[in-house]
C-alpha cells in the first residue's frame, strides 16, 4: 500500500480537525494504537531426516505468545494491555490508561 499525498493532507485538514473538535466537545482523548505479538519460540529449530522420512520436532509445536496493544495521544498520554489470547476486535473500550489501575 503506497501512501497518497494529497489524501493524507486533505484527511489531516479535514476529517482529523472534525475528529479533534468532536473529541473536545466530549472531553475524549484521541489515541494512536497498534497491536503486536510476541511468540515464544526458536529461530534454530530445524530438524533433519534421511531421505524419504518425516523429520520429527524435538521441542514443542505449539508456542505460548502474547498478545500486547499500545496507544498515545498527542498529549504523551500511554494506555495499554496485554492478553495471552488474540485482541479483540473493538480494541478502544479495552486499552486502560495507567492512572485508572
């Protein structure tokens, strides 16, 4: 995906400043978020056959992993959280700013 420009321009000048003053009127926080993963596993985990048989793992096949997301205002204010299971899809009533712990 190439980024456009005049799109983006026009999505800061316009749909951004709605956004922000739509947020101001409700006393809400604006925050850029993204999610990752961590995976518990080994780069080097190979195994070999003779020719003509199934290798077989010697470590595990399933990993335990971690799923994180953070996000930031424009303020510097940080909220996040971590799940041993996949985020869900409507991540923004799920992010608990620190304070509120």
């Amino acid at each position: 995906m190439e980024q456009n420009p005049e799109a983006v321009r026009q999505w800061l000048e316009q749909d951004y400043r709605r956004l922000c003053a739509q947020a101001a009127q409700e006393g809400a926080v604006i925050y850029w978020g993204d999610e990752t993963a961590i995976k518990e596993d080994a780069y080097g985990v190979r195994e070999y056959a003779p020719r003509g048989q199934t290798p077989v793992l010697a470590v595990p096949a399933r990993w335990t992993t971690l799923s994180m997301i953070s996000a930031i205002s424009p303020r510097g204010e940080v909220a996040f959280q971590q799940s041993p299971r996949q985020m869900p899809q409507k991540i923004a009533s799920h992010l608990r700013h620190p304070a509120a712990r």
